[in-house]
C-alpha cells in the first residue's frame, strides 16, 4: 500500500549518468566555448509545434516503507544495540539470523548468509521474509514458503520463482536512535526521530516531484524535438556540452574514489572508446536542446533581462556565501546562468501551452 503523495525508489541503484543534468551543473567555464548568444538559433533549427504538447506521468507517491528502509540501512546502524531476551521478534528489532534459501529443493547461489544482521522493517529481503520471522523466539528455525517477484532485476533466473528459506534466530537485539545520533546527521532542524522521519519523508516526496517534472519535460521536449528539423551545430558549442558531461561523471567517479575509466566500466561497462563515443552523442543532443530553447525563447520573447540575471547572481552569492559578486564568478559561469534561465522560461511556458496528464500511480 502506498500514500499518495510520493515516490521513490528504494535499495541500491547504478548511478545514473544523468547526462542532461550535467549542462545544468553551474561549473567552472574551462576551454573552448560558443555559447548561444553568439549565435542566432534560427539559423540553427526549424522549429516545428511547440504548442499543445501532450505529455503524461504518474503521480508522485512515497513508498510508506521508503523512510522505515532508509532508516534501517543507514541510521541505525550507528545506534548501539542492546540485547533482547525473553520475548519474541517484533517489528523494528534487529536479528541476528543464518538462513539458506532453497528453489526446487536446492540450495541456490546467492540465497545463503551466516551471523546476518537484519532490521525487521527494512525490506531488504523479498516481500514475506521479514514479517515471518516475527513472533519468532531466539533459537528458532523458521521455514518461509515465498515467492520472488518478477520481474526481479537483480537476478532474472528467479524471477517470479517459488522458493523456501530455512532460517534460524541466533539472536535479538533493538536499537534506538537518539537525539545525539539524530544530530550527528547534520541535518538542519532535526534533534529528534520524529523530526528526522519528517525531514526523510519531505526529501523523497521532493525527489518523486523532481522525478515527475523530468518525465514530462523529458516527452515534450522529445516530441518537439522530433518536429523540428536541425543543422550541424556549431563544434564549439558540442565541445562546450562535452567537457560539462566529462567533468560531472568524472565527479561522479571520484565519488567513488576510482578514474573516469575503471568508472564507466564498472557501472556501465563501457570501455573508454565507448563511453567517449556516448558522451559525444549526449553533447550533440544537448546542443541541439538548447538551441530549440533559445529559438523558442527568440520567438516568444522569454529571454531573460539583465535585471532578472542579477537577482539570480545576488540569490546565489548570498545562499552560497560568497565574499563577492566577482568572487562568485570566479568560480561559476554566470552566462550559463543566463542559458539555464532562459531554458526555465522555455519549459515553464512549453507546459502552460501544452496538454499535462497526471495518471494514478501503479502499485508495485
């Protein structure tokens, strides 16, 4: 069951490229440039209908377990756990198990785990595996007849497969979260669990919004991109999408302590001939959006005044609490600013224009 407000999905994911985000990364200009007002758009594209754009997505919903999961993966534990006796599992204990899981009476990789610590209410297992194991008292071997889900991504060849795990209760133990652990987080006007859970539930409906908002600008701009006919945009300008891609999955890699290469390899297996060649690709799409952006906003007068450029550079010097407006510019690329602005009118007026449907969220 879900509340119907928000989504988000939960567990590990591949980080994504998120190619068309890099260009909105307010970077350091490096390079070679040619930005658009160099350039007059028309001569670039043929804008075909940009009004009346259909469009479709599901509502944002959040997952009730999203937060729950969340907590139990990266809250508790930093929490000290204190032993349980006496009583059986119930939700929100911590388990300490070994467990075998069986499909057609074997043993299946991957299915097996010793001294397994366990949050009843984190999902991490299929769906069933963690409600039957409370009740359950120390030493106990539990047998749950369950079923994968399916499809299942993370292994396809049990996807939608009956399977058996045997499991036994080694231990049980509970953990609180304290404002002192609540406070280590670091995040502003959380001291207690309640005002964390809020702030968790905010932060993933923010994201379902975000993750909805992309969808239909995604599928209008697609769609006006295939109305519209292009020219070769200026090298320049690709180059200038380039390094922006390059330098945000470079970002993404050195997040994970690795190079742009073992990155792109281990993530997307891509080698570096590859990942140059999609990169390559990316740019020239980019360049090309953003020169049906400023056609559009030439043809209907949304480019951004000046005046309204500086309260976005006065906004950021003051949020980002720079020294300056020069010193603000010695590290940010204010006629990128000018850009992305400029492509917010386009798409705020591209959806006003258009035909919007917000569907009902399918349950999972």
């Amino acid at each position: 069951m879900k509340k119907n407000i928000g989504s988000f999905a939960g567990g590990k994911k591949k980080p994504a490229l998120a190619l068309a985000a890099a260009v909105s990364v307010l970077a350091t200009a490096c390079g070679s440039k040619e930005y658009l007002k160099d350039i007059k758009a028309s001569d670039y594209v043929t804008l075909g209908n940009y009004i009346g754009i259909e469009a479709s997505a599901e509502a944002p919903v959040v997952d009730e377990n999203i937060v729950d999961s969340y907590i139990a993966l990266y809250v508790l534990p930093m929490c000290e756990a204190e032993e349980v006796s006496g009583r059986a599992v119930e939700e929100g204990d911590t388990v300490n198990i070994d467990f075998v899981g069986y499909l057609d009476g074997e043993a299946f990789e991957g299915g097996s785990g010793s001294d397994y610590e366990l949050t009843i209410g984190a999902h991490q297992f299929i769906d069933g595996f963690e409600d039957g194991l409370i009740g359950a008292d120390i030493g106990d071997q539990v047998s749950l007849d369950l079923t994968f889900p399916d499809p299942y991504p993370a292994n396809t060849d049990l996807s939608g497969a009956p399977v058996v795990f045997d499991v036994t209760i080694n231990s049980i133990s509970r953990k609180e979260i304290t404002e002192e652990v609540v406070q280590s987080l670091g995040i502003e006007g959380c001291s207690t669990e309640e005002e964390l859970r809020d702030a968790l539930y905010n932060a993933f409906y923010e994201n379902a919004v975000q993750n909805y908002e992309n969808t239909i600008e995604t599928t209008m701009v697609d769609t006006i991109m295939a109305n519209s006919t292009f020219k070769e945009p200026p090298a320049d300008m690709v180059d200038r999408f380039y390094q922006y891609i390059e330098e945000l999955v470079g970002e993404q890699a050195a997040a994970q302590n690795v190079t742009l290469e073992v990155y792109m390899k281990n993530y997307f297996g891509m080698d570096k001939e590859a990942y140059e060649s999609e990169f390559k690709d990316e740019a020239l799409k980019e360049a090309q959006q953003y020169i049906l952006y400023q056609a559009i906003a030439d043809a209907e007068g949304l480019n951004p005044t000046d005046e309204e450029l500086q309260e976005q550079i006065d906004l950021r010097v003051e949020a980002g609490d720079y020294e300056s407006e020069e010193a603000y510019k010695e590290e940010n690329d204010a006629e990128l600013l000018r850009e992305q602005l400029m492509r917010d009118k386009v798409m705020e007026f591209i959806k006003e224009n258009g035909v919007i449907e917000t569907t009902e969220a399918v349950e999972d």
